[in-house]
C-alpha cells in the first residue's frame, strides 16, 4: 500500500466525489437486492425478503460515512470546516489573535527580510553563462607580504603565455577597474571605466543589447578607438537614443566610438567587492573600452595592471587548472625580475571573490535572525498554551461528545494555521518594506545587495517558515491539551481551590525564550561596543570640516611639469576661494581608499625588502588640511618643486623605530631618489580605523608629479558649495577635465565605518525585537496567571493578606523565570560569543562587563514587565473576586 | 447447526484477502464466499463489510471495476492485487504462526514446566 496509492484514491474520492456517492448508492443497493433475491428464492414472500435484507444490511447512512472516512473523502470539507471555525475562534478573540499574529509577523518578516539578503547576495546565481565555470586567477609571490591577494593580477607576459598555450580555459581575459573623464557634448564627466582584453565578454558570455562588445580585433593599439557603454549611461547621457552607435565621445580626451550599449543590471568589474579601490570608485561600471597594450608592453614581466578571468572548458576542474597555470608560471619564474622571484598562481571561484567577504557577516545575521524567529513562536506557543488553560472546558465538553483525539489536535492547528497564515502574509510585506530600506540606505558596502528582491524562493522560504511556526506554536501545545482529562477538568471547575498556575512547558518556553533573548543581546551588546571603541579610536586626523574632490588627468599630461603645472593652479585657486583655510592635494586620503606600499632603505639600516611603509603624495598644505600635527621640522614648501632637495616626512612610529632617542631630522632615506627627512607627523589610520597604523613616509607631490590627486580643503562652507566653485574653476582651467565624486571628511569616516554601524544596527534591531517579544510574553504570562488566581488572591486578601506580600509572591514568580532564563542565556551566550569573534574590535567576544550590563539591563525591564500584573493583583477586590466563579 | 464465532478484530480484512484470492467477487458475493468456506461458522455483519472493502481498495490491495454478475445485474467486481496478494501471503504466515503458538500455550501442561 504505497502513498501514491492512497493519494490516488483519496484524490479520486475528493475529485470524484458525486460519482462516488452514486457509485456507493448503488453498489449497496444492488447489495441489497441480491440478499432479497436469495431470500426470496428461499421461499420467502418478496416483501418480507427485502425488509430482512435492509435490517440484516444495517444503517445505510453509517455505513457509508465509514466508508467515505476509509477513503479520506472527508478531508477537504472538514479542512474547510476547521478553517472557519478557527476564523470565527480567532475573531471572537481579538487581542489574542492580533498580539499572536503581530508577533509572528515581526518573526517571519525579520527571517524573511535576512534570507532575501543571503539570497540574492549568496545564493542567487550571477548572471552570466555557466557562472560556476568562472574563475578569477592571481599570481601571488608569497615572500612579499601584506599585500592582499587582490593585488595580485598576473604580470602581462606570463598572462599571454597562458592564453596562448593553456588548454585548460576556453577563454581568458584581463581588465582594469578605474574612473575616467568622459566628455559626451563638450561637458567632461567622471565615470567608472574598464579597459579590457578582446575575449573579457566572451569569457563572462555576455553580449549587448545594442551593436557588438569588444572583439579581439578591436583589441590592438591602432584599432582601439571604440567603447560600449553601460545601460544607465546610455539612458542618463544619450535619452537611451536608439542611434547612439557611431557616435563619438571623449574619452580621457582621446575620440572613440561607441559600438555597443550593455544590458540593464550588468555592471561588471565596479560593485565586486575585490575592487573598491580608489581608483575605481562607483558600484557600477560604465564604459568598457580594449586595453590594447603594445606589443612591447605585453611582453612585460614585471607590470601588471589588469585582474584576470577565465571560462573553464568543460569537465576541468579548478585544482587541474590551478596545476596547469602553477607549471606554467614556474617554468617562466627565472624570465622574473628577482624581486618578483618564486611567483605562484592561485585560482579561485568567481562569485567567491565577488562576495565572499561578506559571507561571515550574512550567516551571522541569519543565525540571530532566526533566534529572533524562534522566540517569537515559542512567544506565540505560550499564549496559544494559556488560551488553551482557559479552554479546557470546551475541549473536555468536547472530548465528552465524541471527538476523538486526533480531531482535537487537527482543530487547534487549524487555528495555529490562521495565525500562521495572517502573520506570514503580514510578515512578507513587512520583509519587503525593510528590504527597501535596506536597499534604499545600501550602508554596508555589501556587493549585490542592492539586487535584492522578494522571489519565488525567498516566498517559498517564508512559506516555509511559517509553517515550522504553526508546528512550533500550534502542535506542540495541542498535544498536552488533547489529553485532557474530562474527570479532572469537570471536578476542577467545581472547587474553588488554588489552581495550578502556569504548566512547566509553559514556565519553560518562557525561561528558553528570555535565554534566547540574552544571547541576542550579548551579541549586539558586544558589537555596540566594538562600534564605540572604534569611534573613539585615534584617527590621527580631523575629519570634520573637510571637503574632498579626486581629479584624474589624460594623456595631454604626459610629462610630470604638465602635471605639476596642473595641480599647482588648482590648489593655488581652490585656497584662495572664500571660507577655505586650506587646500592640499594628496594621491589618497586617509580612508578614501587605495594603497601604497613601499619597501625602502633608510640611513643607518641594510635594505630590507620584506618590512613595508605606506606612502602618500602630498602638496604642501597637506598636513594643515587634514589637521595632522607636524611634531618636528616642517612641512613641505612650495620651494619643495621638481630640481631642488629631494625632501620627505616620516611618522613618528616611523621616528621612533628606526632613530630612537635621537632627532630624526637631517637624516637619509633612499626611495624614488635620496631623500632627506625634514619633518616628523603624527600617526594616521589611512588605510583602514580598525588596524594600528603601520610606518609612514610622505613625499611632495609637486615634486614628482601625478596623474590624479585628490583636492582636500579645510573648509566652513557647505560642501556643495565648494563643490561648485570647485566644478567651475577646474573648466576653466580644463574643460576636458572633470571633477570626481565630492566626499566631506565625515562621509569618509561615516563611510570606513558603515559595514560595522549596518552590522552593530541590524543585530540591535535583533536583539530590540526579542527584548520586545520576550516583555510580552513575560507580561502575558504573568497576566494570565494572575488572572487565574483571581479567586485565591481574593481569598488571601479577605483573609487580611497584605497587598505588599501579593505584589511581592507575583514579582518574585515572574523574576524566578525572568532570572533562570538569564543565567542559561549568559551561559549560552559566553560559548556562543565566540562564532563572532571577527566582528568585534578591541573587545574580547567574552567580556564581562558588556555582560554584566545586559543582564542588569534585562533584569530591570523584566522586573517592569512583571509589576503591571503583580499591582493589577494587588487590586483585586475580594467581594467580585468570589463571585466570579 | 454449528456453533457461531465472534470475529476476532482484524480479521475481516485477511478473510476478504483470502475469498478474493479465490476469484473476483462482489461485495454480497464476498460474504457468501466467507460464508462457505468457513462451513457457515462465521458470519459478518453485513453493512461492516463495505468500510472494510473501501478500506483495503484504498490502500491498494484489492481493486475495483462494474461489471454484470450472474442475473444480469451491474454489480461492483472486486479483485485481489498484486500487493494484496504479498500481504495476504505474510497475513496468513503470521496468522498461523500465532494459531500454533497460542495452541502450543494453550496445551501446556503443569508436568511439562
């Protein structure tokens, strides 16, 4: 007897339905006939035969209802049946049911909202051909550390010797993410641009909406004048003009010809999170154009500037490739410069590298959010159990009248399925309006985040959900109810003696829910003060008052007087607007992304190529700008040019180490040229707040020259005004020339610390709705117990009981739970505190004090949420209390 | 006449198994099959037996069809599957092992322990 026989039949039974009626009528008439016909073959008159047939046959009606419960016909309509009446149960109940279906919904819509985000982040393919046969390759040198592997494209040589000989990649391809001026009708803008190798559309097997991608033809200096461009630039600079193929723009200065336009949503390299570089800037890439490097160039083995993709072929797999490229890579190693000697290559899955980081964080959210779920259907368990206390007496009447056990249970799932249902729908809409405020805000530097959205798995997982919360809620209380014993419920409800408050599956849902609840807590309690410590870091710089703007030169600048010439004017004119104090250039600012990493030689010291400085460009007003403290010597001057004294800035830990207890003023470092230190500066955090800031050096930048900075000045006006002003100046000077993104000094900080605020935000609202779940349903609890023991309070009371030793027995009732619930939370949460270790900074994941904090915090509102019901006890006036039973 | 014996629960299925193993019946037909071979020793309330046989078709054992019974009459057909046969086949096994074992019990003497 196999299932899908009986879902045969039950689903003939119930498709069927009139016919098997019929089909039942007659069979037990002609039953009945025949027995009449022996019988009167017996010798019997055919009146008495058919009477004895019918009497021998027995109640017709009977018989076939037990013939229809055989076939499972009676389901759908009982179903129906049940539904209705949980419907009508839930409406004569109000607060219960909205309380219940509120707090499933804050459950289901949180579980929701958090699964969609892993969802589309994590689980959604990209969308390109066969994603899985996509990889990136690095060719890391391992003896050159802290560098991160993002840095390692491979060098361009050994690039095309693995396309022209490897056999384990159909395609291959090697690109760039920058930002470029893009003049389209005279007016440059800045957008974010690509440069790639003829086979990088084949390899991602994307084609346009619009003309051709880039072909390998195009991808030759000489025929390399053409550009696709993105969708959203297509619409916002050409009105998403059909004609727009053949049209020229500027780009950099240099004329190409747009050839394509890419579909809407294709964005590619900008928005991976391997490539939030300075130089890239922007989520979304906006104009690919051939990198076409020259045939002196491509033989290069010491440069590298592109990252590299490739299509598996068929039924290769990753470590075969990687062993493929690692041969390659050495049988080339000694062609190395010796610096670059004992290169490897390392492979790995592309959507990995586009989203890996930020998988610890999503399944951390995902881990509390679904604490968040299952406190609030153990929340919506207790109340269903405390309804069910007060509805022992229909279940017994019930159970009295015939209905069998497993009827019960069905009934009060049914109503549990109500409640599901409502809060599920509730909780989807709540999901999508907190997915839009997440998206819409877009805090956390989360690649793909901003493709988020409610689909066919996401519904289905809340589908999911809800049903595991009508198991949780509804089934699990109903089993003890269904039991119901009718003697004891009916001696019960005659006595007048002191009840049994709260069952022990009740008490104990109620002291799991407050342990969840604590762990919660523990844990945003834990980033809350890892984002405090992070605020009050020493920066080394003052932020505030600063407004940037980053301005990239094209190939007319090709000399570093060009360059020098450029940048002068712009700081000389941006200094001398009105409200700036100061006005610097620097190739990074601190926290506005990109690195420079440099090994070099300093006096007294043999070169030592494995410990490296950070380095930065700067003008002369640079330290004024950014508010860095000069602690000796001097600044750069403007006397600092290109033919006189190469000079530098050190650090202090740079002072510190390297010419303790000596001044480090006069003395020799070698890097591009010899140098000579003629000041000393504070400690920045440049690159990241979160890590201890390594040696430092500056060098000036007008004296060597750039092709883009970045313009900071100390400022009072608003932002947008500098900015206009800023815009303004730069067309005069250039108007091929045009101005990057405007960042204020806040923003740059609000910015480096967005993924944590996101992070600390989300697991706060976490922790916000199980404290809030958990209050309601201590109070619920309590509530109901009170309420239950109306009469023996009365009693008490009218015995001279004093209201003080009342409010006392129900507090310390509640707290008992209250407090039990913690102590298993702050166990729980001491073990569980270190899966979020790598979230914290500067707090140890088991620190006592942010724990001690919670536990005071949660004691003082349980005791809140326990003293409304113990003073409503407290009035309960003994007379009406007596009488109400 | 012989003595008349109470169904023992459970039994009714095994025994529709057993007449419907003899050949295609109708549900009066069923009867009059347990009727004969149990020598009239065992009588079915008859109205009891329709539940059952809906029981067993929905379950897989037993199938099915109208068809014309002996005095032209449309009358349902029922018929044993082949799954209703295995379980017929491990019903009767386990049967009888029970009959000898409660028999063997039963007989037990106080100079056999």
């Amino acid at each position: 007897m196999s299932i899908a026989s009986r879902l045969r039949s039950w689903w003939r039974a119930t498709r069927h339905a009139s016919r098997m009626e019929s089909d039942m009528d007659r069979e037990m008439r002609a039953h009945m006939e025949a027995r009449a016909a022996d019988l009167t073959g017996r010798g019997i008159a055919p009146e008495e035969a058919r009477r004895r047939a019918e009497m021998e046959f027995g109640p017709v009606a009977q018989t076939m209802e037990a013939c229809r419960d055989a076939r499972a016909a009676n389901l759908v309509p009982s179903l129906v049946q049940d539904l209705a009446f949980g419907f009508r149960v839930l409406r004569k109940n109000p607060g219960f049911a909205s309380i219940a279906v509120i707090t499933l919904a804050l459950g289901i819509g949180a579980t929701t909202a958090v699964f969609s985000l892993v969802n589309s982040v994590l689980l959604r393919s990209l969308p390109y051909r066969n994603p899985d046969r996509l990889v990136y390759l690095f060719e890391p040198v391992p003896h050159i550390t802290g560098v991160p592997l993002e840095a390692w494209g491979p060098f361009n040589a050994d690039f095309y010797d693995w396309q022209s000989q490897s056999r384990s990649f159909s395609h291959l391809a090697i690109f760039t993410a920058d930002s470029t001026n893009l003049a389209v009708n005279g007016t440059a803008i800045r957008v974010s641009s690509s440069r790639v190798t003829g086979e990088f559309f084949q390899t991602l097997g994307l084609a346009p909406e619009l003309g051709r991608a880039i072909s390998p033809d195009d991808d030759r200096p000489g025929s390399d004048n053409v550009a696709v461009i993105s969708h959203a630039l297509w619409q916002s600079q050409f009105g998403a003009d059909p004609h727009v193929l053949g049209r020229q723009v500027l780009f950099n200065a240099k004329p190409r010809r747009i050839i394509g336009v890419m579909p809407a949503g294709f964005r590619f390299p900008h928005g991976a999170e391997s490539f939030e570089t300075a130089e890239a800037g922007g989520r979304a890439t906006d104009v690919w154009v051939p990198l076409a490097l020259s045939p002196k160039e491509k033989a290069m083995r010491d440069e590298g500037p592109g990252y590299a993709i490739g299509f598996l072929k068929p039924g290769v797999t990753l470590p075969r490739a990687q062993a493929e490229i690692a041969a390659m890579v050495a049988s080339v190693d000694k062609l190395h410069p010796p610096f670059f000697q004992g290169a490897t290559s390392l492979i790995r899955p592309f959507d990995a590298e586009i989203t890996g980081g930020s998988r610890h964080a999503l399944l951390t959210f995902l881990a509390a959010v679904l604490l968040v779920l299952l406190i609030a259907s153990s929340n919506v368990a207790s109340l269903v159990l405390a309804r069910m206390h007060g509805r022992a007496r229909e279940f017994s009447l019930r159970a009295a009248l015939g209905a069998s056990r497993g009827r019960l249970i069905r009934q009060l799932s049914t109503e549990s399925l109500c409640l599901a249902g409502a809060g599920g729908l509730l909780g989807v809409l709540a999901a999508w309006l907190t997915i839009r405020l997440l998206v819409h805000f877009h805090a956390a530097n989360i690649p793909r985040l901003d493709e988020t959205s409610i689909d066919a798995r996401v519904l289905l997982f809340a589908l999911g959900t809800s049903l595991a919360t009508v198991f949780l809620c509804g089934l699990f209380p109903a089993w003890p109810a269904s039991r119901c014993n009718i003697h004891e419920v009916m001696k019960r409800s005659a006595s007048r003696t002191v009840r049994g408050t709260a069952s022990n599956l009740h008490r104990g849902l109620m002291i799991g829910q407050v342990a969840l609840t604590f762990v919660l807590l523990a844990g945003s309690g834990l980033l809350i003060r890892s984002f405090l410590n992070l605020q009050a870091v020493h920066k080394g710089f003052l932020p505030a008052a600063t407004v940037s703007v980053d301005i990239r030169l094209d190939a007319r600048y090709n000399t570093p007087e060009r360059q020098v010439a450029f940048f002068r004017r712009v700081i000389d004119e941006t200094s001398r607007l009105p409200g700036v104090e100061a006005a610097a250039a620097a190739n990074f600012l601190p926290l506005g992304g990109g690195q420079s990493l440099s090994a070099i030689e300093v006096e007294g010291y043999p070169f030592d190529d494995k410990t490296f400085f950070e380095q930065r460009d700067v003008s002369p007003a640079y330290f004024a700008a950014e508010g860095i403290p000069i602690l000796e010597g001097r600044s750069f001057t403007g006397a600092d040019t290109t033919g006189t004294q190469p000079v530098i800035i050190i650090s202090r830990s740079f002072a510190r180490r390297y010419f303790p207890g000596q001044s480090a003023l006069g003395k020799k470092i070698h890097t591009t040229g010899h140098r000579v230190v003629v000041g000393v500066v504070g400690d920045v955090r440049q690159y990241s707040l979160e890590t201890a800031p390594p040696m430092q050096f500056y060098v000036p930048l007008l004296q060597d020259g750039q092709w883009a900075a970045n313009i900071v000045a100390r400022t009072t006006i608003s932002p947008d005004r500098l900015a206009s002003d800023m815009r303004a100046l730069v067309r005069n000077i250039d108007p091929a020339v045009a101005i990057g993104t405007v960042r204020t000094g806040s923003e740059l900080v609000a910015a480096a610390t967005a993924e944590r605020r996101f992070e600390t935000f989300l697991l706060t609202a976490f922790a916000a709705i199980g404290l809030f779940l958990s209050l309601v349903g201590l109070y619920a609890l309590l509530s109901y117990s009170v309420e239950q023991r109306t009469a023996e309070i009365g009693v008490r009371m009218a015995l001279g009981a004093q209201p003080a030793s009342i409010l006392r027995q129900v507090i310390a009732q509640g707290s008992t739970l209250a407090l039990a619930g913690i102590a298993l939370g702050f166990a729980a949460a001491w073990f569980a505190a270190r899966s979020i270790a790598s979230l914290l900074f500067e707090v140890k994941p088991t620190d006592a004090p942010t724990f001690l904090a919670v536990a005071a915090l949660f004691c003082a509102v349980a005791l809140a949420a326990c003293y409304f019901p113990a003073r409503r006890a407290t009035q309960v006036d003994p007379i009406v209390s007596l009488r109400t039973e | 006449m012989p003595e008349r014996l109470d169904l023992l629960q459970g039994t009714l299925d095994l025994l529709i198994l057993k007449a419907l193993s003899l050949g295609p019946l109708h549900g009066y037909g069923v009867l009059l099959r347990i009727g004969q071979i149990s020598s009239q020793r065992l009588e079915i309330q008859q109205g009891s037996l329709y539940p059952a046989l809906y029981r067993l078709e929905h379950q897989g054992l037993i199938a099915s069809e109208w068809g014309e019974s002996d005095n032209k009459r449309k009358a349902k057909y029922y018929r044993l599957t082949p799954s209703g046969r295995r379980q017929l086949r491990s019903e009767a096994e386990k049967w009888s092992e029970m009959a000898g074992l409660m028999a063997s019990i039963l007989s037990t003497t106080t100079e056999e322990i």
